[in-house]
C-alpha cells in the first residue's frame, strides 16, 4: 500500500490530509512507476489547493509535481521509445510526475525523469523539477543568453532565481541578481550573482542603469504585476523579457516595446513539448556531474505536514526566499 497528503476538498492547509492504505497505482503501458523519497513544494501547488485553478484540477487530487525517488515498474512500451536508456528499474531519478507527488508512489511519462546521480541527495533532487526547467526554458529556449551580453534575474534568491543563477555561471554568462533582504543578496551572490541589487532600495534601478548604461540583453521576471515597466526601462533594443511570475495587474505602456522592439516571453511549462524536456534534463544531468547546481533547500516536512509547508510557501515565514521546501516522504 501506499501513503499520500490527499486533497478532497479546496481551501486552507488543513484540507491537505494524510492518508494510508492506499492502493498503489499500476503501471500503464507507456508510464514509469516511482517510489517517492521526497518532494518539492511549489507556489503552483498552493493555488491549486486553494482553488485558483479548480478549472484544470478535479478533486479529489495529490497535489505537486516536483520528485526524487527509485523506479519500482517500467510500463511495457516504454523502452520502444528510444532514447531513455536511463528509465529501469532501481535507478535513482528526480523529474515531473503527472500522479501528484506528495504520496510514496507516483506515475511519471518517462521523458519528464532523469538520473539523479550520486552528487545530490533526494532532498536536492525533488529541489530540481519546476524551478530548474524553467530556468532552462528562460535563458535557453526563450531568452537565448549570450555570456557577452549582460542579463537581469529579478528576484534572484527565490527557487527560479537561484536556478537561474547556477545555470548562468554553468553557461558563462554575466548574471546581476535582484532581492529584497541581506539573506537574499548574500545568497545570489554565492550562487553566481556578478553583481546584486536590493529591489527594496527607492534608488536601485537608476544605480543599475548607471552600472549598465546600455541595458541587460535579458531580465528573468518573477513578480511582472510590480516590475513590468522597470524591467522594459532596463533591457536594451531587441531585449527579451521573461515572465515566470505575476501575483495581479500592472499598468504598462506598450511605447517602450515598440520603440526598443522588445520580445515578451510568458512561461508555463505544461506548454513544453515532450523534445525540450529531454534536451533540457540533458543539459541539467550534464551540470549536475560538472558541479554546476546545487539545489538550496531552506526547510524540510514530514509528508504529514505538507499544508504547513504549503503554509510557510504562501507565508515566506521559513526566512524570505532561502531556497526550496521539500517534503521527506519515505
């Protein structure tokens, strides 16, 4: 049997129930079975707890997607696929499940898991899923970087930002980070940060502007509803700006866009088609074995206490954005 924190109805934390007994999934044909050591916590999860989301989620659920585990059952189709030389039984693996991932069994669609490696723990592997294929989708497929250009991550010492920052110093590009607290700016900082701003300074953007003069080539936005207009002031002409977050609305005015010809990039990673996540995990198992990322965990739960994590998620209370919360499932 199997144990997982069971959502039946949407609401406060407390919804998130521990439940055990529970039947373990089969297998089917073109789908990986996985024993779950443990899971990350996403804003993402909170709102589709809450309700933010009940369009594209029907109870009851096990929420999350972020996980680290063994493979215990290899669907029958699955090695007609090709290229998975990695997915059989026993080996270690962090990546997406589409079975939830706060429950000691998950099923997963073989391209979205990928070797873990002996370098991280399963802590740090459950760290990896959402935060670093976004990074990748931002300054590779999106934002195309290049190391002679200067980039902007704007809240730089969250889970995205901290990814972002490894993956820039893996790709040798020129990375200024932005955060709102010491904790925060001495955190990008040691994760690769050339240069760090406090975006709680009244006067920071026009230091950043006197610093580059000629604009970042791209600026990686966590929070648009507060940064859009800053952010199309400080890329220079023919710069890519891309949103990952936006808690509301913003006024903006599109002038700066046209004049500059910016490129506007939204992110979701549900969009990724099957190719880029295997060319993506490629590129992540590469960085992992080259010492490149190191996922930061700020706290970890019992799976008995997922809707206090997902609390402390929404809250920040754990110490603003020091890392990933992860949940200890086996």
């Amino acid at each position: 049997t199997m144990k997982a924190a069971y959502l039946r109805e949407f609401g406060p934390p407390e919804n998130l129930k521990l439940e055990t007994g529970l039947p373990i999934p089969e297998c089917p044909p073109n789908m990986v079975l996985v024993r779950v050591k443990a899971a990350g916590i996403n804003p993402h999860d909170c709102y589709v707890r809450q309700g933010a989301l009940k369009d594209a989620y029907k109870l009851p659920l096990i929420p999350g997607s972020d996980v680290a585990g063994v493979i215990e059952a290899v669907g029958s189709e699955v090695p007609t696929f090709g290229g998975l030389e990695h997915i059989k039984v026993g080996q270690q693996v962090f990546g997406l499940a589409r079975g939830g991932a706060y429950t000691s069994h998950t099923l997963a669609p073989p391209h979205l898991l990928f070797p873990l490696g002996e370098r991280l723990s399963f802590q740090q592997g459950a760290a990896m899923g959402v935060p670093y294929f976004t990074a990748v989708r931002c300054l590779v497929f999106k934002g195309k970087a290049v190391p002679e250009k200067p980039i902007l991550i704007h809240g730089a010492s969250g889970a995205v930002g901290i990814a972002c920052l490894q993956i820039s110093k893996a790709l040798g590009l020129h990375a200024v980070g932005t955060a709102g607290s010491e904790t925060g700016l001495k955190l990008a900082k040691a994760n690769g940060a050339v240069k760090v701003y406090n975006h709680k300074d009244t006067n920071y953007v026009s230091q950043m502007k006197k610093d580059y003069p000629n604009g970042f080539d791209v600026v990686v936005e966590m929070l648009a509803n507060a940064n859009m207009a800053t952010d199309c002031d400080v890329l220079n002409n023919g710069g890519r700006l891309i949103i990952v977050g936006s808690r509301g609305e913003t006024k903006f005015s599109p002038v700066v866009a046209m004049l500059k010809e910016l490129d506007i990039y939204g992110i979701y990673l549900k969009l990724q088609a099957p190719e880029d996540y295997k060319k993506a995990g490629a590129l992540l198992t590469k960085w992992i074995d080259e010492g490149h990322i190191n996922p930061i965990i700020a706290k970890e739960y019992p799976l008995a206490e997922a809707g206090k994590a997902q609390d402390d998620q929404i809250s920040g209370s754990y110490g603003q954005s020091a890392g990933k919360l992860v949940l200890n499932v086996d």
